[in-house]
C-alpha cells in the first residue's frame, strides 16, 4: 500500500502536518482571535496547510489515506511542541494512551 505513494505525496503531507502543529501552535499567541497580528499569521498558516492539503488529494492521494495519517500525526506532534516550548506537562500515561490512539487510527486506516 505505502509502496505506491509517491516522494511527493509524502513530502506534502509532511508539509500538511509541519503546518497544522505551527498553526495549531500559533492559537496560544492569538489571544482567543483578539491578537490581530498572530491571528493573520495564524490564519494564513492554516490556509497553506488547508491549500497543500487539498492538492495533495486533488494530485491522487486518498482523502481516506491522508485523513488518518494526519489524524495521528498532528496530535502528538502538537503534544512534543506543547511540551518542549511552553513547558506544558503531559504524564507518561497520557502519552502513552494517546500514541496507542494513534497506532490504532494506523491499523485501522489500512483495513
């Protein structure tokens, strides 16, 4: 199944997941959208992810592959950003259960 999946397709949904964890990171800065400065920022992060995204599927991969990899990655790519730079705490056990989420979100997107 992966073996079909171009170097392309992978390096966008690469770039899907590097800019949904740095919009998704950017929404402490915005204020709850009262920061107009990091809300333009934010916003316009997430229009190239939501951009990348949807040429990423219009260039063949499946919406039901692609939605589950991100799924799994954004999550706990967010988790390690929230944890090394704003200090936030995550218990092993929290880490754990949500890693475990992931897998299964992989298994199950390959049945």
């Amino acid at each position: 199944m992966f073996e079909q999946i171009p170097l392309r397709a992978v390096t966008m949904v690469a770039l899907v997941t590097v800019t949904q964890v740095i919009g998704a990171s950017m929404l402490v800065k915005t204020m709850g959208f009262r920061d107009p400065m990091w809300t333009m920022a934010c916003l316009a992060v997430y229009v190239v992810s939501f951009y990348l995204l949807a040429e990423t599927i219009r260039q063949g991969m499946a919406l039901s592959l692609i939605m589950p990899i991100l799924a799994a990655l954004v999550p706990l790519a967010t988790i390690a950003v929230a944890v090394i730079l704003f200090q936030e705490q995550a218990s092993w056990l929290r880490i754990g259960l949500l890693s475990g989420a992931c897998v299964l979100i992989g298994v199950a997107s390959t049945v």
